[in-house]
C-alpha cells in the first residue's frame, strides 16, 4: 500500500495541495483530474521525491526521506509530461535505459529481448533503430511508457501519458496499463484531462481543485455534473456508454464571445 499523510505542496505562499489524505492499493489504477493548476503533476513529483513536501508518503512501511531517496525510488517507475530528450540514443537504447541501475558493459540477451518485446506490444517495433530525437511527441511518449514498464515497477506513475496521442494510440497504450496493473499487481496513479477516458479506465478517480480533494472514488460516484460543473466552471451534461462508464459531455458556453 501506497499511503499520504497531510501530505502539504507549497510554491512560496502557494499551496497547491493541502493536507492530502489518500491511500492507493496494488493493482488498481488511480486517476488525478481537476483544471490546470489544480497540482496534478505536483502530487505526482512529491511521490516520486522530485518536490519538497509536508506531511508523510509512505510504501510497505517505508517512509520516504531525502538520504533515502535512491532507495524510495527503486520500485517507481515516473514518466513526467515532458517526454523531450536531446541525448542521441536510439528509441532501443532509451528503453534499455529504464534498467540502469542494473546496467553493465554488456546488455544480456534477456534483457534486450525483454525490451524488444514491450517495443512490439505497442506497436512501435519500426521506431527501434531511429533517433529518439526524431520522433513525434506521440512517438516519444510510447518509448517513454516502454522505458517505464521495462524497469518491472511496483508504482507506475504517469503524468498525462496519452497527451499527444491520436484515439487508437490513447486506447492502446491504456489498454496496455490497465493489462500491466492488473497482471503484475501495480500501484498505478496517473493525470488524465480527458474525463471521458478516465471513467473507462480508472478503478478510482481523485478530483482536485484549490489543493484539496474535492472527491475520491468509483468513476460512477465521483464524475457527477453538478461536482463537475464547480470544478471545472462549466456546464456538463453525464451520459452512459454501452460499456456502462460515464461519457463527459461539455456544453460551450453561448455567451462567451467569438
């Protein structure tokens, strides 16, 4: 279990998180929604250790500190929004690099037909040899989710994953998270904006606006208009898909100038 204590995220005198409480169980996905700025991302960065924090995150026991950070961070596997790298790497040999702290001269024909494998499980087998320089943001971000899987973590965190992505590619790559969670029991917390997408995909969902926790929960109980309609200032209509998820539909505001 993966547990927040009054977890507290201050930028000067702003406080984008405020005494955050939240517990996370393994295998089950964990969206964050809420409008920009809501400190999505920065809960996200305060878990992994990459931002200062008040109050307490804890892992089986263990409680993250800063002289224990390296270790805090051996089951985490984070793939931040930015996904822009200027190394000159082959996409193979980013991926590879999501084991570094195993890494040795030589790569053992395991782990380079582990890698091989994630490539062609998201269907970006072709891009092994090009330049990660010279793919598309889409294309990085899948190369940046393969890294991520090939570190075997026990908490996968994902800061808008599916960004750039056309619809089949969103698909896929969530299928793919949700195969993974539930296969290898993950921890996984992840930033959606597409309200649509994370009622389909999300075991729980955590709704964030002015540093506090507006509501946690089921998709279902949680993606209600009239909740919605604070958060995110605007009109929202909740219809039902045939798979039984909640489909967000937003209405444009009519008075709003051209």
């Amino acid at each position: 279990m993966l547990k927040l204590d009054r977890l507290t995220i201050q930028y000067g005198a702003l406080t984008v998180a405020r005494d955050i409480d939240a517990q996370f169980e393994a295998g089950n996905i964990y969206t964050i929604l809420g409008a920009n700025g809501a400190g999505k991302s920065s809960l996200l960065k305060a878990i992994f250790g990459e931002l200062a924090f008040s109050g307490a995150v804890t892992y089986q026991g263990s409680v993250q500190t800063k002289s224990q950070l390296n270790a805090w961070r051996k089951p985490i596997a984070y793939m931040p929004q930015d996904s822009h790298t200027d190394a000159e790497l082959t996409t193979l040999e980013v991926v590879i690099l999501g084991r570094m702290d195993s890494l040795s001269r030589h790569i053992s024909d395991e782990l380079l037909r582990e890698a091989v494998e994630l490539l062609a499980e998201l269907n970006i087998s072709h891009l092994a040899h090009r330049s990660i320089r010279s793919l598309s943001g889409g294309q990085r971000q899948l190369a940046m989710f393969a890294q991520a899987l090939l570190r075997r973590p026990k908490i996968l965190l994902l800061d808008e994953p599916v960004s750039a992505l056309d619809m089949a590619h969103q698909i896929n790559l969530l299928d793919k998270v949700r195969h993974y969670t539930q296969q290898h029991q993950l921890i996984c917390i992840m930033v959606l904006h597409d309200l649509s997408l994370a009622a389909q995909f999300s075991d729980e969902v955590i709704l964030l606006s002015d540093g506090d926790i507006q509501a946690q929960g089921m998709p279902k109980a949680v993606l209600r208009s009239e909740i919605l309609r604070k958060v995110y200032q605007v009109d929202i209509e909740i219809l039902t898909s045939h798979q039984g998820s909640p489909v967000i539909h937003p209405y444009r505001n009519r008075q709003a100038s051209v």
